[in-house]
C-alpha cells in the first residue's frame, strides 16, 4: 500500500529481456529498502529482486507490461518511486494500492499563472468511471485531485511542487502515463452493478 506521495525521482540504467520477463535495473533511491521489500515505480507496486550497489533490480511480469507504461522506458528514462507505507508513516496524499488499471495519454497541457499547469489525460471508460470531480487519482504513481470528468478524458492541476518533485513536470502531449483509480471507488462499483 502506498500514498501517492513520491518521495523520489529515480533513473533506469538498464531493462534485460529474458523472455516473457523483463529485468528492470533502476538507481537506488535515497530510502531504505531489503530485499523482498515493495515499491511503487511509476504507481506500480514492484517487489525488489535485488540490491547492486547503487541499483536497484525488479522483475517486470506480462501483466505487468501490459497493464503499464513501462514498454516506454529505456535507459535513461526517469521514473516516480515511492516506499510502501508503514503503520508509522501519515497518509498524506490517499491510499494506492500499485495496481496500476491502465495506461492514459497526456492530451493537453495548459499552463497557468504562478508555474502550475491544467493537464488533461484522455483514458478509457473503465478508468474514468472511477472517477468523480474532487475526487482522487494516482498519475504515474502520484496522488492527484481530479477536476473534471468528461466521456473520453479527465483534467487535474500540476502545482509547482509536484511538478519540480515528479516526473510529471517533464512531461508533454502525448506522453503516456500510468493510471490507478480511487480504491473506494472500485467497491463502489462491484457493489452496486448499475454503477
């Protein structure tokens, strides 16, 4: 479980193809991890293979890749790493489970006084039914407060300090990104079919 609040910027130094599997090898963030422990890169809960000095290594499973914009990646690429909560830590953005239920395209960038910015991200039915206006997202693994909802998109604002702590600062339109809708709302929607 995570919160959506990133707590580093992390860099892919290689990705292995072995298959059906892939092997991600991304710098060491300045959090503690073991072995065995989970992260969120990009808002998707990986589990740490192993520790190499400065890196990190994680396997990438066909689900994985599928549900994810990970085929995006190369070395170099710059990804959202978070550490999975503990019964310690405050919840400061909302719960996120890793999950990630698609991939969106950046479809318009506004930029606004004051460095912040109106993103829209057009997503597919399926995600923006989990959506309401006020209510949570995770982006790229960021928890974020929907503005708008509309039939093929949805809209949030980008503060100046997200956007300098995320990689979300360095996107543009039509860069894909992860998406995991509002927890609550997934029950929400199982409980009550007509939804």
């Amino acid at each position: 479980m995570f919160s959506g609040i990133i707590e580093a910027i992390g860099q892919v130094l290689s990705i292995e193809d072995r298959g059906l599997l892939k092997v991600l090898h991304i710098s060491r963030p300045p959090f503690p991890l073991i072995v065995g422990d989970s992260v969120a890169v990009n808002g998707c809960c990986l589990t740490v293979r192993e520790l190499d000095g400065q890196k990190i290594i994680l396997d990438l499973i066909p689900e994985t890749l599928v549900k994810t914009n990970f085929h995006d990646l190369k070395a170099g690429s710059f990804v959202n790493m978070e550490p999975s909560l503990t019964l310690q830590k405050g919840i400061h953005g909302h719960l996120v489970q890793g999950h990630v239920d698609g991939i969106g395209t950046i479809s318009k960038m506004e930029r606004y006084p004051g460095d912040g910015w109106i993103m829209e991200v057009a997503a597919s039915p399926s995600i923006l039914d989990l959506m309401v206006e006020k209510g949570s997202i995770a982006v790229d693994g960021v928890s974020l407060t929907v503005i708008e909802v509309k039939d093929n998109f949805f809209s949030f604002s980008l503060i100046p300090h997200t956007a300098e702590k995320t990689t979300l600062g360095k996107k543009k339109v039509g860069d894909r990104v992860n998406l995991e809708g509002d927890l609550l709302a997934k029950y929400l929607k199982k409980w009550i079919p007509c939804m």
